[in-house]
C-alpha cells in the first residue's frame, strides 16, 4: 500500500484484478478455440426442407457467440493490461527514475 496525493494504493488488490481478468481473458479463449465445428444437414436428418434453413441458422448464432466471446476476450485482456498499466504509472510516478534537479 502506497499513498499518493491523498489516496492509498493497493498494489496487490489491483494486481489480482489484472490475474483475475488474464484469467478469464484465458477461459474465453479456450472456449472460442474449442468451439464445435459448424453443423450440417446430417445433424438434423430430412426435416421436410427445413434442414438446410436450421443449419443455416445454427452456424449463424454460433458465429454470432464466438464473435461475441472473442469480443470478451479481446476487452478482457485490454482490461488485464490497463490495470497493470495504472500500478506502473503509479509506482513510477512515486519513484521517478529521472534524478530532481534542485531549485535555487
């Protein structure tokens, strides 16, 4: 814990968050990877000339869910890296590396 300009830091607590989001940033990826293969007609078998509009409308919605996950991973990792970002700039802010100069 660090304070700064009235405010105390919580290194470690914003660190978690940025394990946590990476962590499920992760999860999402998984599952967009090991989605199913689209579907075919032979899923549904003959369904009175149904079957090609059923798979037609099962591989768009999960087109539509694996664009949405990879979205969610995408933001996620975003996430993960502007929290680690915000403990960087603070603990380089609290500990410049430029040396002070002192005022005459």
């Amino acid at each position: 814990m660090t304070p700064v300009a009235g405010f105390e830091i919580h290194f470690d607590m914003l660190e978690e968050c940025a394990t946590k989001a990476k962590g499920v940033a992760n999860q999402f990826k998984t599952a967009a990877d090991e989605a199913p293969p689209s579907v075919s007609t032979s899923c549904f078998g003959d369904l009175e000339g149904s079957s090609g509009r059923l798979v037609s409308a099962v591989n768009d919605l999960e087109a539509k869910i694996d664009a949405e996950v990879r979205h969610a991973q995408q933001n996620l990792t975003k996430v993960e890296a502007a929290i680690q970002q915000v403990v960087d700039n603070v603990r380089r802010a609290d500990h410049p590396d430029v040396p002070r100069t002192e005022q005459v």
